[in-house]
C-alpha cells in the first residue's frame, strides 16, 4: 500500500526526476505536473498529503498558486514547501512571508528535504529511510 500522496509540482525535468525517485523509493505515491495551474486542479481533485512546489513555474508562479491553493475552501489546509532555486536570504524570507509552510532550496539535500516533509507528513512504512 503506497504512503501518502505528495504533489509535485516542478518544471525542470531532472528536479523533478529528482523528486520523483527520493519520494517513491521512500514509499510516498507522487504525483506530478510542471505548471501551477495544473497542480491547483491536482491539488483540488487528488487532495494530496503535501505539495512541493517551485516557485518559478511557467505561467502562473508558485507563490501565487499558493494563494490561489490558500484561498480555496478545499485546498486551504494542505502543507505547501516551496521548492526553489530562489536561494538568497531575502528571497527566503519573502517565500515564508507568503505563506509556504516549508522552504527547500536549489540544489536539493536529500536528507534537509525529508527532514522538512516530516514535519508534515508521518514517512510510509516500509519505505527506505
């Protein structure tokens, strides 16, 4: 029985790569797209347990997807990490301010990201640690 449902929402083919194996070889179910506006209707109809999201998308950015995820009755309540290669400290303060739940920065620690998602979501069992 897969863990519980990430959401990732990421539009660079390797970062998501990325995302996708550390998730799934961890046990999480992972779902994915590369533009906002597709992982709002994801979040809306899938209900994911956590959403990691960049914050330079195509189209609509990630901090305004969160706002459009904050303001919706139905995704309001789900944990958002901004995932970002926005990694200066300034940018990281503007990125909390906005609301996210978590911050990741660009290149990725394996270990710093899954430390950040337990905070949010109990790690499946069975899954490789």
């Amino acid at each position: 029985m897969p863990g519980p449902l990430i959401l990732v929402v990421e539009d660079n083919a390797l970062n998501a790569k990325l995302l996708r194996d550390v998730l799934s070889v961890r046990g999480y179910e992972v779902a994915e797209t590369t533009t906002a506006e597709e992982g709002i209707e994801l979040a809306r109809s899938r209900q994911p347990a956590l959403i990691l999201m960049d914050i330079q998308l195509p189209g609509m950015d990630g901090i305004s997807a969160l706002r459009v995820l904050q303001q919706d009755e139905a995704t309001r309540n789900i944990p958002v990490i901004a995932v970002t290669a926005s990694a200066m400290p300034m940018e990281r303060k503007e990125i909390l301010a906005a609301g996210f739940s978590g911050y990741q920065a660009k290149p990725l620690s394996v270990k710093d990201l899954t430390a950040e998602m337990a905070r949010f979501v109990d790690p499946p069992t069975g899954g490789a640690a």
